[in-house]
C-alpha cells in the first residue's frame, strides 16, 4: 500500500474518522474525501470502528481499498474519545484531522485546511458546518431544531461569515505537535471531548483559527431516540467538563436544568393539582409549543429548508425541542448526582 511520505517536504494529512454503526453515512463520507482536489500521495484515511454489527467496517474497509490510501482499526471500547486517541496514535501525518462518520467534506475540504494553517500559523483551523438535506422529513426537522438557537445553536461555526480565533471548532485540522504538547482527548467523557480538549489548547498558550471558507457537510441522525440519548450524554458531559474546567462555566448552561426538574416536578404534582394550577400547567405547555413552532419554522425559512408536509414539520418541532431541552437537563441532573458520589468516594479514599 502506498502510504503517504514526508520525503519532500510537503505536509501530509491524516484523517481520523471514529465511527459505530454508520453504514450509509461512513460510504457518502469516504466518497466525499475520494474526490479531495488533494492528490491520494498526500493524505490517509483512518477509519476507527468501534465494533460495528451493521457492516459499517467491511463497506470502509471496501472503499479506502480503493481509494489505496486508508485503513480500518478497531476500538474495543467504543468509546468516541478512545477511538480518537486510537486514530492519532495510528497518524503517520504532519497534519491531523478529526472528522465525524455522520459528514461529507467539499472537494476543496483538506487543501483549504492546509492553507489556512500555513497563512495564518495557527495550531488548529476548522470552518463552518454546512447543515445537508437529510433522507426524511424528520431527519430535516431535528436538523433544524439542532442548529436553531430555541434548541442547541447559536455557535459562530453553524452560520459566521467572519474569520478569526476562536475557542473552539467542529472537526479541527491540528498539527502534530499539539498533541505532543497538550496530549490526548480526555477518554473519561461521552460528548464534548474536542471542546474540552481544544480549551486545553487554548489554556497553554495555542491558538485555533476559524475559516467560513473551510466547509462540512453534516447530517443529522434521523431518529428521535438517538435525538435525546446524544443530549442526555452532552449534559452528562458538561457537568464533568465544568468540574475539570470551572472558568468555561456559564449562567445559561443551568436553563436546560432548570427545564428538566421543572418537568419533572410538574408531572410528580399533577394527580393532586388544583384548577387553577392545571391552567398555569397548559398555559405554559401552549407557550413552548407555540414558540418551537414559530421558531423552528422561521430558521427553516431563512435556512431555505422546505418540509413537503408543513403542518406534520410544525407538529415535530415541539417535540424536537423538547427532547432536546429535557435531555440535555436530565443529562446534566444525572451527572450532578454521579458527581456528588464520586465525590463522596473519592474523599473516602482521601480520608483512607
């Protein structure tokens, strides 16, 4: 196999892509990198499987066969952080690239990351996460409701024009050296891990550059389960993150909390309230429907997304957006209750 050299002198990349389960996605994905307007010479393609029983390995292992420049290596812990550290111990490239299974790059996607480090000298480049049409009107309705700022948006790299440093960036390009220097993903974690590594970064001294001009196609998972197991793990992250790193803390993380225990308290006094109390109860139930509704619509519009049935997408969204808001605050509820026993724990064995 023909794997790519250093011999003259030109950067080689090396694209890390953990992945579980993702058949469909991980083929358009490899597909895209095949069409790199950078030669096959100067990149690798990694492929992390964290033990697909769907026939995700066998279709990566098929296509980077072909493309004659990649492989597949196992994660037995299925873990998305150990398959990055995995994937970064097997690089053999000067350059690093994180990418997600569940995206598609531009052809242009690699050469622009290059040239965006060697002009501006930074540490990590990443650009701008383009949301792509997903196979059904639900998978468009969660993609919206994701990338919405009523739901779990908001951040520069979903929609800024302006480049610059920033904290942090989706599917970072970093140089080797980063890694020798900060070390490796915190493995401990279920979500979050490049955010906090990249805050690692940033704290020692490095800088990280984004570029509207650098593209990802992302493509949001079309099931509502998975909608709100990947947000009950973001918020069970952030508590361990925040613990970790106490100054990324911010009053506005609390709201999906304070969302969560309210549901939770209004459900457990429901048999026994009163009247006036089951209004109040439905006025606020009107409320958030109405605003996911007008919300998830609007940002569709701007966002040119159609929906064929309109009237099932205005359906969906609340729905959307509930899960999102109650999972992300239940996650970070159980998380502050595993926090307060390892706590506990870890003072018996301090004591001990």
């Amino acid at each position: 196999m023909g794997w790519p050299t250093r011999g003259d002198g030109r950067p080689v990349v090396s694209v890390v892509i953990p992945m579980r389960n993702e058949r469909a996605s991980i083929e358009a994905n490899l597909d895209a990198l095949a069409s790199s307007d950078l030669p096959r010479e100067r990149f690798e393609v990694i492929v992390v499987d964290g033990m697909s029983d769907d026939g995700s390995a066998e279709v990566a292992e098929a296509k980077l066969q072909k493309m004659g420049n990649g492989r597949v290596i196992k994660n037995q812990k299925r873990i998305t952080p150990v398959a990055l550290n995995l994937g970064i111990e097997a690089a053999r490239g000067d350059v690093i690239i994180i990418l997600g299974a569940h995206s598609a790059v531009f052809p242009d996607f690699l050469s622009k990351n290059l040239e965006t480090l060697d002009r501006t000298g930074a540490d990590c480049v990443g650009g701008r996460l383009v949301q792509g049409q997903g196979d059904t009107p639900l998978a468009d309705v969660i993609s919206v409701a994701q990338n919405c700022p009523f739901g779990s948006g908001g951040a520069a790299f979903r929609y800024s024009d302006r480049p610059g440093y920033v904290n942090t960036v989706p599917f970072g390009a970093y140089r080797r050296e980063v890694f020798e220097k900060v070390g490796g993903f915190n493995e401990f974690l279920k979500k979050g891990q490049d955010a906090e590594f990249n805050f690692r970064m940033v704290e020692s001294g490095m800088k990280i550059y984004y570029s509207p001009e650098i593209r990802t196609l992302y493509f949001s998972r079309a099931s509502l389960g998975r909608l709100f197991r990947q947000f009950v793990a973001m918020g069970w992250s952030k508590v361990f993150i925040f613990y970790l790193h106490p100054r990324l803390m911010r009053a506005y993380y609390l709201l999906p909390l304070l969302f969560a225990v309210a549901v939770i308290a209004v459900l457990a006094r429901l048999p026994w309230a009163s009247g006036k109390e089951l209004w109040v109860y439905s006025d606020a139930c009107i409320l958030y429907i109405s605003l996911s509704i007008v919300f998830g619509l609007t940002y569709a519009r701007r966002k040119g997304i159609a929906f064929p049935g309109k009237a099932r997408a205005a359906a969906l969204f609340p729905l959307c957006f509930f899960l999102i808001h109650f999972g992300y605050g239940l996650g970070i509820l159980r998380g502050l209750l595993e926090l307060a026993l390892r706590w506990r724990k870890w003072r018996r064995s301090d004591a001990h």
